[in-house]
C-alpha cells in the first residue's frame, strides 16, 4: 500500500512539474510572439490531415512528442484520460476538434483554442510533429492504438 501512495505521489509531482513546464511555455510564447500561431524560423511542407496516410511511425513518433517535447501529457493526462484544466482525449463527445475528425484534432494542435490553456503549436513543435500527435490522439481515440 505504501508504494502505491508513493506512486501517486510521485505521479503528482511529475504532473505539477509538467503544468508548470507548460505554463512557462505558454507565458514565453505569449511574451515572444505577441498573437503569432506558428514557431519562427519554421517554414515546414503542407502536408494535409489524411487518415489514410497515418503510419505505425506517424503514431510512435506522435506518442513521443505527446509524452515529451510537447508535454501534452501535463494537461491531457498520461493515458489521455484529461485532467482538471484539460479534457480526454480518447473517445467522447469532443467539444474544440468537432468529432474526433483528425483534421480537426491538427487545427485545435495548430491553432490553439481560445480562451484556455491550449496553445498553438504548444512547446514550439513544428507543423509536421503537429501532424504526428494528431495522428497519435486519432489512432487512440478510434481504438487503433494505445495511449
């Protein structure tokens, strides 16, 4: 029992930690680009949302970046089960990605959603790792892949 209150707490604090992470991200990129909704310096190819162009690497690489240089995980939860300040993203009724569509999921990645937490390109990904989370969230949410 010990070690699962340990765990908790230790899952908490790596939570506190991220949340904090973002936030700090979230003010760098509101004090450095004043409205601006892509990282500078990035000119990446357009390349559309398509699910049938989604790969088993696509995902992977989607799940990484969501866990890690994204930190999506600090607000989505490690499972995409949502927290208190961000909701699921596995399957539900969606409320800013309107259905679950993939394309939808890689605008809300790109541009933000006004009004909360979630900001364009958060953490300053680029467009193309935007397109792996994106892939990465779909997949989970149409049960084709696991969080």
């Amino acid at each position: 029992m010990a070690g699962r209150d340990r765990n908790k707490v230790e899952r908490r604090r790596r939570i506190g930690a991220a949340l904090l992470t973002v936030l700090a991200a979230v003010l760098a990129t509101a004090a450095g680009s004043a409205g601006a909704t892509t990282p500078r310096g990035t000119v990446p190819a357009r390349q559309e949302p398509d699910t049938s162009k989604i790969t088993p690497a696509m995902v992977d690489a989607g799940r990484a970046i969501f866990h890690g240089k994204g930190t999506c995980f600090a607000c989505h939860g490690m499972n995409l089960e949502g927290t208190q300040v961000a909701p699921t993203l596995k399957a539900h009724a969606w409320r800013d990605a309107k259905k679950g569509e993939f394309a939808a999921i890689f605008s809300v990645a790109t541009h933000g959603v006004a009004g909360t937490l979630m900001v364009a390109f958060p953490n300053g990904i680029s467009r193309a790792e935007a397109l792996n989370v994106a892939a990465y969230v779909w997949s989970v949410g149409q049960g084709r892949a696991k969080p």
